[in-house]
C-alpha cells in the first residue's frame, strides 16, 4: 500500500524522459514501473499529459536578510510558500555573518529561523573576515551539514567583503576539510572607483548603476578567484554570473579538469539593461551584478547548452517598491532624485525560476528538458552535497517531486505570484509551460491554485560534497 502514487507521467531524467509510474511511502520514492490499474494507494495522482522532475532546488536567496538597510519582504514561511508555487521542493539561504559574528553562532541561529519553512532547508556559510578563531569553525561546520562558503568579493563599505587573504584562507581550508566556496564576483577596485566617479559627476541615475560594475569587473573577480582555487587547489562556485569573458576564464579552467563551477539566474537570461532607462521603474531592477544585454543573455544561454554554466539559482532577494524606495530622496514635486547608492539591490525570481526556464528555455527549444532538470535539480543537489537524497527521482529518494504541464499558456503578472511584493519585472511575459503540483517529502503542498503545504514543516538538510565534485570538474 503506497501514501500516494502517480500515473501516467513522463518522468524526466538527466538521461531520460519516461512513462512510468512513482510509487510513494513514508516520504521517500519507493517503487519506480508501471503500477497497473489494482495497485493500492491512499491517494492517486493521474498526470496524463504532464512531466515529473525531480523538485526543484533554490539553493541561492537571500530572505529575513538584513542588507543595504533593509530585511526583504518574506519570511521564511512566506519565502517557501511561494517557492513551492514555482515547483520548488528545497530551499538554501545563507547566514547573516558580520564583523565579529562567530560563523557557528549564526549559523545555528539561521536554521531556527528557517524552521518556519514548509519546505525543507539547507545553509550556506557566510565569511566575511578570517581570523584563527573563525578558521578553526570551518571544519565543525561541515560536520554540522554546512559545507559551502559564501564570500562577496564587493561591498566593502556594507562591510560584508571578503579581501584577497579571506579568500585564500577559506579556500586552502575548504580544500583540507572539503569544503566549496560560493563567489560573488566584482571587483570592488572597479566598482567603487567607478561609483566614486559617478559621485564626482553627478551621474547617479540607474543607467550609471550598470555602467559603474561592467562586464569586466565582473570578469576581473572571476579571474584572480579561479587562479586562487587553481593555486589552492580547491573547488569553487561562482553564482550569478552575466557574461562570456566570465565563462570564458571558467571554460579554460574546466578544460583542465578545474573544479570550477558556475552559476547563472533567470534574470541575467530574460531581462535587460534597458529596464535602467526607465526613471519611474528603473531603480527596481538593480541588482548586483546588474542586468546586461541580449547579447550577454545569448551567451549565458550558450553556456547552459554547452556545459560550462552547471547550475541556476535565483538569488531572490525580494524587496517591496518601499523598501527599495526607502532611502531615496525627492524634490519638491515629489519624485525621486535618482541615487542608485541609495537603492537596496537585488530582484525577486524564486517562484518564476522554474517557468521562466521553461517557456524561455524548452518551449523555445533553447534546452532540452532534461537539461532543465540538471540545471534546476540534479546538479544543484550533486553540487551543494545533498545528491541523492534530493536531486533524482529514484527508490530511496525523497519524495520531492514538481509535476509541470508543458503545453499551459499564461502570463506573468504581480497577481499571479504569491511573493509578498506588488510588482513583477517580468510583467506581461507570456508564458509556456507552468505548475501544476509540487510535492515536497511525499505530501503534496501546492495543487493547483491551493497551497496544502504547512508552517515548520521543513526539516534542515545535512549536506556532504563528493570527493569526485570537489578535486574535478564532474559535470
Ligand atoms: O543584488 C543582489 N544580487 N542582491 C543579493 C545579494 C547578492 O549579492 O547576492
Ligand atoms: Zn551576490
Ligand atoms: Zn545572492
Ligand atoms: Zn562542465
């Protein structure tokens, strides 16, 4: 007697796509076949038409994150509420370290804070200095199922930088205990002597934002960190990256068999520089990096066909039109003097990653189905260390299942979306390809329109990285 099976699907693979039933209990994949008419079940689903993918994995937001002044507009119920409306399963956030924080102290005091999630959960540690007292919590961390270092290698004056000896400290570290450091690359050189220059000239408008982190300051972070990995031997993860130098450094590296993984989001693929001209709306879409061109996002797309991109995220930071208006100023007719150093930066994108991939990715013929699933699931669990628990749709898996319909048409809009925020950057974008039900450890949350999930439900994720993923470039 199964809790819940599911018939009539195509379940997708890395490998395959394949019409086969799953057969659910006690939270985990048991059974994988064709189950026939007489099984017994306590619930069915009939998935006639749709696709079964492993649940998505976020494993890259930033909620209930004190940043640039402000705390975002979800918490982590109301984050995993509109996760699961985007088909994802498990959710990873980061600690909120500062100066002086013991990284253990804020990581422990993040996994209570996550624990309001309906969805399962996971860590990622944040180092932003490295003196004796924090390096020696790097090993009692990874024991603890945080094996990922987060790093910014910008924002010195929110003082959350890592300098050039943190980076190689955390890296020589993470390669002794097995470790994997995430980067946010941008040069802070070239970012805030661009910025102090736009000061200088009074060009503080959204468009001087992009133009103040380049391309190249982003590729310049990417460069020195991947040498630095190459000299310390350690694996690395570069998140949101927006262009082809940047991949270009990393190919290199991969092509030597470097563990050099790199990451990109849906924003960078499906949203453009241009958004930045627009004085009403513009400081919305500032996010670090900021957005390219088209010719970037063909790149990125590129990159996700070629292999050298192996992983999506999010990076959902969202922030409501008064938090990301709160330091700004106004004349005497009320409108904003434009001061992007004013604006907190980061989008929202965790609910619309899923079918954002989807439409602009598969029904548009840019990846294949089950490239999507390694870019949504399988890689980011073989990557971040929780491969096969999460990750595939296999006997002794969890049950973490996203049941989408390829062929139902919509569009974007703030209404749609349960994030807490009252706009969205991808208004009117018609869509391919949507939801249908998510299934997180074997109990459906979201059917439909109904959310079923509930508060505390989510359990914290104990993660450990392979050997083979942290000495080599594996996928
Ligand atoms: O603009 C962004 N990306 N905000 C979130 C924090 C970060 O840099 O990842
Ligand atoms: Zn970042
Ligand atoms: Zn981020
Ligand atoms: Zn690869």
């Amino acid at each position: 007697m199964f809790d819940l099976v599911i018939k009539n699907g195509t379940v997708v693979s890395p490998e395959s796509s394949k019409k086969i039933d799953i057969g659910i209990k006690d939270g985990k994949i048991s059974v994988l076949d064709q189950l026939g008419d007489s099984v017994e079940a306590k619930e069915v689903i009939d998935a006639t038409g749709k696709h079964i993918l492993p649940g998505v994995i976020d494993a890259h937001m930033h909620v209930e994150a004190p940043f640039q002044g402000c705390f975002g507009a979800n918490d982590f119920y109301t984050q995993s509420v509109s996760a699961a409306f985007g088909g994802v399963t498990t959710i990873m956030d980061f600690t909120n370290t500062f100066p002086g924080n013991s990284v253990i102290t804020q990581f422990e005091e993040r996994k209570d804070e996550m624990s309001k999630s309906a969805l399962d959960y996971s860590i990622h540690c944040k180092f932003v200095e490295a003196p004796e007292r924090i390096l020696q919590e790097i090993p009692k961390l990874i024991d603890m199922g945080s094996p990922s270092f987060k790093m910014f290698m910008t924002y010195r004056k929110e003082g959350v930088m890592s300098d050039d000896e943190t980076l190689l400290k955390v890296f020589k570290l993470a390669k002794e205990y097995g470790g994997l450091p995430l980067l946010h690359a941008e040069s802070n050189a070239i970012a805030e002597s661009n910025i102090e220059e736009c000061v200088a000239s009074n060009s503080l408008g959204w468009q001087s934002f992009a133009s103040s982190k380049p391309v190249l300051c982003e590729t310049e972070a990417v460069s020195r960190a991947t040498l630095f990995s190459e000299y310390c031997g350690n694996a690395v993860l570069f998140v949101h990256t927006t262009n082809k130098p940047s991949l270009d450094i990393a190919r290199r590296a991969q092509e030597c068999g470097l563990p050099v993984y790199v990451e990109t989001c849906p924003h960078y693929l499906t949203l453009f520089d241009d958004m930045y001209a627009s004085e009403e709306r513009g400081h919305l879409a500032i996010c670090s990096p900021p957005l390219r061109t088209p010719k970037e996002a063909k790149e990125l797309w590129d990159g996700l066909r070629d292999g050298t991109i192996c992983v999506t995220g999010s990076d959902d930071c969202t922030y409501s039109i008064k938090e990301k208006e709160m330091f700004l100023e106004r004349d005497a007719q009320g409108k904003i003097i434009p001061d992007f150093r004013k604006i907190v930066n980061g989008l929202s994108g965790c609910e619309i990653r899923l079918p954002v991939l989807l439409s602009e990715g598969v029904a548009k013929g840019r990846i294949s189905i089950n490239r999507l699933v390694e870019l949504t699931s399988t890689n980011v669990a073989k990557l971040s260390g929780c491969y096969p628990q999460k990750g595939c749709l296999a006997p002794g898996s969890d049950a973490d299942i996203t049941i989408v319909d390829l062929s139902r048409k919509w569009v974007l809009s703030p209404e749609q979306l349960h994030n807490n925020i009252d706009y969205c950057l991808h208004d009117g974008l018609e869509l391919t390809g949507a939801v249908d039900t998510t299934i997180a450890r074997g109990s459906i949350v979201v059917q439909g329109k109904d959310f079923l999930g509930k508060r505390d439900s989510g359990r914290f994720i104990k993660r450990s990285i392979a050997e083979s993923v942290l000495t080599n470039h594996a996928f």
